[in-house]
C-alpha cells in the first residue's frame, strides 16, 4: 500500500486553523462610536488651534446722508476693526438700519477686498435703501472663510 500523506503530517485529527480574532455585536459598536469621538474631538481642537486669534471683526456703520435727491438711498460708512492678532478680511459686511424710534427701515453692505492689519481699522463707504430717514444702524461682517 502506498502512503498519500503529506510529509510531516501524522495521522490524527486535523489541526485547527488559528481562529481570526473579530470584534462583534455590541462591543464592535462601542468600538466604532468611540473611534468616532475620538477622531471628531481631534478635528476640533486642531480647527480650533489652527483659527486662534483669526475671525474678530468689530463693525460699526454710521449714515451720512442722502444720496443727492433719491427719497430711499443713503450714503452710509462702515467702520471695519480689525481686533485680531492676524491680518485678515471678512467677506461681507453688512448693516440694518434704524430711524429715530428704533424701527428697521433699511439695510446697506459692502465687500471688503483688502486686508486689515491687526488693530487698525478701515473704513469702506456704501449706499442703503430705506423706506424712511435713517438716523442709525447695527453692523455685522461674516467671512465664508476663517482669517
């Protein structure tokens, strides 16, 4: 008779491969969501390291006057304070504005394309339209972009 065996194999039971250890049911679940936190808290601290001293524009706006004989627009300034310790730019500014009772009658904005050095303001001049004679307003700037 002929043996068909491998070499070095005895004849027995057959070995067991080794079991592929998996991570399964609830623990795997654990597992994932705490890998998830993990790496969302790491993302924000990194933004939030890497945007450190960026984004503090003060505005204010203040109105001028008329435009020539026009009855709804006016000619208004905004005042862009750079309150950072970056050079930096918001987008857009923009203002709502109020009359003598505090009534929202109106609305300007401007697009600011230069930067501002840290601490420095910049003035930017723009036209609203209102419904009535504004005598002040409220401004605010937003950057699509952070710095």
């Amino acid at each position: 008779m002929t043996d068909t065996a491998p070499p070095g194999r005895a004849d027995g039971p057959a070995a067991a491969p080794p079991r592929k250890r998996e991570i399964l049911g609830p623990t795997g679940l654990v597992v994932m969501v705490a890998a998830i936190l993990a790496f969302t808290a790491v993302s924000i601290v990194i933004e939030l390291v890497t945007n450190t001293g960026r984004g503090t524009f003060h505005p204010t706006v203040d109105v001028l006057g008329p435009v020539g004989d026009s009855r709804n627009e006016v000619r208004v300034v905004f005042h862009v304070r750079n309150g950072s310790k970056k050079a930096g730019r918001p987008d857009k500014c923009e203002a709502t504005l109020f009359d003598a009772k505090r009534e929202r009658v109106g609305t300007a904005s401007v697009s600011v394309r230069e930067d501002i050095q840290p601490g420095q303001t910049l003035d930017l001049f723009a036209v609203g339209t209102t419904g009535s004679r504004p005598v002040n307003g409220v401004a605010r700037c937003r950057s699509l972009e952070p710095g």
